[in-house]
C-alpha cells in the first residue's frame, strides 16, 4: 500500500519558510509549488515544500555585476 505524504498548512509553509502569502500562490501559479486538496483546505506535502526549497538559487551576498 501506499504512504501517505506528510502535509503541511499554507500557514506552516508560510512560517516555515518565511514568505508571504501572496509570494506562495505566485509559486502555486507558476507550478513551482503543488497544491493538495483536502475538501476545502489546501496542503502542501512536505517532500514537495522541501524540493521547492532546494531549487531556490543561494546568493554569496554580493551585488551582481
């Protein structure tokens, strides 16, 4: 049988990765985050919150040129 992904609220994204609402369903719409439905209630499994985190580019700080 199948597991079940672990689910997160928006809200939990939100805190746990410190963004904006309106930023995460930006993300949503360009496909870069997948929305599951549960009824009403959108979730976000957790593998999928964490590849969407790890295809963020890292920045050393300094300006580009």
């Amino acid at each position: 049988m199948n597991e079940l992904p672990e689910l997160m609220t928006v809200a939990d994204f939100l805190r746990r990765y410190s963004i904006g609402r309106t930023t995460f369903y930006r993300e949503v719409a360009a496909g870069r985050i997948t929305l599951r439905k549960l009824g009403i209630a959108s979730r976000v499994a957790r593998s999928d919150a964490e590849r969407w985190a790890d295809s963020l580019t890292v920045s050393d700080g300094r300006a580009e040129k």
